[in-house]
C-alpha cells in the first residue's frame, strides 16, 4: 500500500513540475510577445486547433465583415444611383438592372479572385513582384494603342475583353504595392546611398505616370505616386529625404496642372463651382454634388429619393456615389461611410505592422501598402463629393461602379487577410 502511494505522490509531483515548467513557457512567450513593437492581438498561443476551425481563426472576421458591409451598401446604391439612367437617350437600350447586374457580376468575379489570391503565399507574390509590374506597364502601354484600348468621354483607360472592360492602372495600383515593397526589402541599406536605391524605383513609377498622364488619368497616377511615396517611408527613408522627394513631386504636379489649360480651368471651376462661368462647365458636377449632400441634409430623403441622381448629376453611380449617398441617408450616411473606410484602412495598417513586428517585413508593407490605397483613394473621393477637393477621376473603393476597381480592391483585401492569416500562424508557433 505505501509502494502505491509511494508511486502516486512521484506521479504528482512530475506532473506539477511538467505544469510549472509549461506555465513558465507560456509565460516567457507572453513576455514575448508584450516586448514587441506593436500591439499583436489576443491570440492564444497554447492553442492549435485542425481542420476547418484553424481556416476560420485564420481570418480576420471584422475586417471581412466591413468589407462585405460596404460591398452590400455600394451595390444598393449602384442600384439607386442608375435606375433611372434609361430615360436618357444615350442609354435607352438598357434595362434598369443594367449597372446593377453587371456590378454583381463584378463582385462575384472579384470574390472567385480573392479567394484564389488568399491561397497565395506572401512568399510568391515577393517573387513574382518585378513580372507584376511589367505586365502592368505593358497593359498601360497597350491601352494607347488605336483598335486595343477604350476610349470614353475623351479618356482611353481601358482594355474591352468583349464581356468585361479591364482597366490597367487599378491592376498598376496593385503592382506598385508589390514591386515597392519587394524593392525596399532588396534595398535595406537605402539610408545610406539613398539615391543609388531609390533612383530605379523612381525611374520605373514615372514611367508608369507617363503612360497614365497620356490616357489622361492623373488621378490614378496620384494614387500610384502616394503608394510608392508611403511604402518608401515605411521602408526607412530618412525624413529630410523623403520631403525632399515629396517637395519634388508636389511641385511636378503643380507643372502639369500649370502646363494644361483644362487642368487650370478644373482648378478655378473648384474655387467658385456656382459661378456663372463655371456653374454648366467644370464646376457642374461639383456644384450639383454639393446640391445633393445639402438635400440631404441630416437624416437624408430617403432610399430612392435622390432628385439628382435623375439627370442631373453625371457619373451618380461611380465618381460621385458619395453625393447620392449624402442625399439619401444624410450627414449619418456619409459619417458612417467615413468610419467605416476610416476603420478598414487603420486594421489594414495594423496588419502590416504585426507582419513587421515578426519579421516579415515584405508582408508588413504590402499590407501598409494596401492601407494607404483605400485610405487615400476614399479620402480624395470624399473630399471631391464633398467639395474640398478638385474634382477627380477616382471612385470610391469597393462600393462605386467598376469591375476593374472592385476587383482589384478584392484581390488586394485577400492579399492583407493572407499575411493577417500567417501572422496568427506564426504567433501559434507554426510556420507563415
């Protein structure tokens, strides 16, 4: 009988000091983990789980349901913003569901192609970054080609597949990310012969804004050079040369608004939109986007109610959404949207900084990368609508009209919730 208790208490002490030493890790792991630079989350680390359950933990579930929600809000607004778009006799032909059956078959393509990138490593995207944005360059180049690029409203910025219209410079927004963030990781000694790292990938964005500045698309090339700007920063560039770089391109663009006659009168239409000289020229979207958010007013005329989506104010459906949105739902629609974006882009951003925060610092700034798209590309959609900026060529991600865009936006979504999904690897102790 002493023999057995004997051999009871020797298993229970093993068994605490097996508990004690395991306590012990998960703590030095916590310590861990509270060291880093960046707040990386309540994960748990002590549990692996199998099968389906590690594919749901792996996804950011809030991150994707704010990007449903604004898919699903977008599309009823497509909706809205084109029903009526019949009555004009340019588009007779067409149904009332035609914007709104091709905007569906938009995001279902764009979901297939998401859920394809989220297989993708981050490795393979590293490695296929300079291809990416060859191919990028090349479509660009192509859409300048009489009989191959499309052209509409002046502007040729797009590529006819007989069922779909792809547009090059959201597939070259895409790129940058990854060639940019490729680059830096290749070109960590970049404070030290700055201008010997940085020149090439300069050199390869002017090239990309030469073809864009030629279709014309200015806006887009303003979104390319603020992402390469951004992910430069990000990578290490000292302050005093990254303003130094930034005060050269604010001054190119100031050029090339000066050097254009009708980039100058889209500047003074945006000073004084109600002008009489301005009000049936440049300034007649802005004027009439500011008459649909000032309908508007707090709570919005309701669903369907929009008066200016009627005729009156062009491109209801892509450039200007916001504004029917304003009509509609109010100030607490456009504010919701604004937090909405305003959340999205700072999880993003969050990402990237865990990704660096575990080493991984080609993920961490495509992630960033990504971030800074969606933020500054809602932010300078927002601001035209809303009157404090110029009026530009740039929808809203994820909720306006556009197959290319939705898409794009998708794909690049999938790319950030793969890095999300291979830090949270990582943190459980099993390779990304």
């Amino acid at each position: 009988m002493s023999e057995v208790l004997s051999f009871s208490q020797r298993t229970q002490a093993v068994m605490a000091r097996m508990a004690s030493l395991f306590t012990g890790r998960l703590s030095e792991q916590g310590a861990g983990s509270q060291s880093l630079p960046v707040n990386l989350g309540s994960y748990d680390f002590a549990r692996t789980a199998s099968g389906s359950s590690t594919r749901l933990q792996s996804v950011d579930q809030a991150l994707v349901w704010v990007v449903v929600a604004l898919l699903m809000w977008g599309m009823v607004m497509v909706y809205s913003a084109s029903i009526a778009m019949p009555d004009n006799p340019r588009f007779a032909r067409y149904a009332q569901t035609h914007f709104l059956t091709r905007h569906v078959i938009s995001m279902v393509v764009g979901g297939v192609m998401a859920l394809l990138a989220f297989q993708v490593p981050t490795e393979t995207w590293e490695k296929v970054a300079r291809p990416l944005f060859v191919i990028a360059l090349v479509l660009l180049a192509m859409v300048l080609i009489p009989f191959i690029g499309k052209g509409v409203n002046g502007a040729r910025r797009w590529i006819s597949f007989g069922f779909m219209n792809f547009q090059p410079s959201e597939l070259a927004k895409f790129a940058t990310i990854i060639y940019a963030a490729d680059y830096m990781v290749r070109k960590m000694d970049v404070k030290e012969r700055f201008f010997r790292a940085v020149l090439p990938m300069g050199a390869a964005v002017a090239l990309a804004g030469v073809f864009l500045l030629a279709e014309p698309d200015m806006g887009a090339f303003m979104v390319i050079a603020i992402i390469a700007m951004g992910i430069l920063f990000l990578g290490g560039v000292n302050a005093r040369m990254f303003f130094l770089i930034f005060a050269v391109l604010v001054g190119a663009f100031m050029v090339m608004i000066a050097a254009s006659p009708w980039r100058r009168e889209r500047i003074f239409a945006y000073l004084d939109p109600f002008s009489a000289e301005h009000a049936l020229g440049k300034g007649y979207q802005l004027s009439h986007s500011l008459i649909a958010i000032g309908r508007g007013e707090v709570w919005g005329v309701g669903l369907g109610g929009s008066v200016e989506k009627l005729h009156w104010l062009p491109e209801a459906h892509t450039d200007f959404l916001l504004a029917v949105i304003g009509e509609e739902f109010g100030l607490v629609g456009v504010s919701l949207v604004i937090v909405l974006f305003l959340w999205l882009s700072r999880r993003i951003m969050v990402i990237g900084r865990q990704a660096i925060a575990l080493d991984k610092v080609f993920s961490g700034l495509v992630a960033q990368g990504v971030g800074i798209w969606i933020g500054f590309q809602a932010f300078i959609n927002m601001g035209v609508n809303l009157g404090a900026l110029p009026t530009k060529g740039l929808t809203l991600p994820l909720m306006s009209y556009g197959g290319s865009a939705i898409m794009m936006n998708l794909i690049a979504v999938a790319v950030v919730l793969r890095i999300d999904a291979e830090n949270k690897q990582m943190m459980r102790g099993g390779r990304s």
